[in-house]
C-alpha cells in the first residue's frame, strides 16, 4: 500500500455522528485500505444551500493499494450502502465522502479531481486536514494550506465538536 490520500467526511441528516462512523469503519473494512489518522469532529455551517442542518466533518488519513479512481468507486459505494440519496447540489445528505489529495499528485478526469477542486475555499475540510497534518501543500501551486486557511472570510463557521481522543482515534465515537 504504497499510496496515502485524505478524504473528508460530512453529514447533516439523522444521526450524523453514526453516519461517521459507519463510513470510517466501511473505509477500514476495505483490504486495500489502512486507516492512518482521525481528525477530530468539527461542526460546520451549511455552504451553498444554507437552509439546512448543521454539518458534522472530519478528516481521515489513509494507505491504499486503489488507484485513484478505484478509490472514487469504493467512497460512491460506502455512501450508497449508508443510503445518500443525491437530490440537488449542496442539499442534505446522510453522508458525503470527498477525496481531497492523493498522494502529491494532480489529477484530471471527467469523475476526479484531485485536489478537490474546492477545497482552497472550504475551512471545514481545511481545518481538520490541518489537524492531521500542519505541514500539507498543495500540489497544484505548492501553497501551505496554513496560509489558505488564512485567506478563507468563514473559518467561524467551522466549530470543535467533538475533539480526538490522543491515539485513540475509535475514542472519538465513544460517549
């Protein structure tokens, strides 16, 4: 699993802590995958469509042996079993898996784009990707994403829910 990537995670429909977990535990179960780190659980205003919940998001750190559209495939089908139904863009969802960079590298396809092709715009997904790793560029202008950060007007709306528990990344969904 010579690969690493970071995928986001968001929901904002039922029980959106659950909806997490069962999506951190679906990306574990999967042979080609190894989950590396957690961040923490941020609750985040809507964007876009903001008559809406709450979202909760996080951040994980993972090793793979997929490729970058193999991975694609395996997020679309973790959200599938959790049941997103996809009504109108930015609208609820019981879960939403991004994938924000893939190993340092820029990747254009018709399904993919890595990095996600709005995250210099969103501190949701920024400020846990930061938890997990203060020292990330991105790939396409080799920017720190600290300095990113800096540049985003609503980093207010990106509040700790939920703080990871030192190794103990499973800690994080005990009550």
């Amino acid at each position: 699993m010579d690969n690493f990537a970071f995928i986001s995670l968001g929901s904002n429909m039922g029980d959106r802590e659950s909806f997490l977990k069962k999506a951190i535990d679906s990306l574990g179960n999967n042979e080609n995958i190894i989950i590396e780190k957690l961040s923490s659980i941020y609750e985040t205003d809507p964007i876009g469509y903001t008559d809406q919940d709450c979202f909760l998001n996080m951040v994980v750190q993972i090793k793979t042996g997929l490729s970058p559209i193999e991975l694609l495939r395996v997020c679309l089908n973790i959200e599938e079993e959790i049941g997103r139904v996809r009504g109108f863009r930015w609208g609820p969802r019981v879960i939403d898996l991004d994938i924000l960079l893939y190993n340092d590298e820029n990747i254009e396809m018709e399904s993919l784009q890595v990095p996600h092709p709005r995250l210099q715009e969103r501190a949701f997904v920024i400020v846990p990707l930061l938890e997990i790793n203060r020292s990330i560029k991105l790939p396409t202008t080799n920017a720190p994403l600290a300095e990113v950060l800096d540049e985003i007007p609503d980093k207010e709306g990106v509040r700790l829910w939920k703080q990871i528990n030192g190794e103990d990344a499973y800690a994080l969904f005990e009550s």
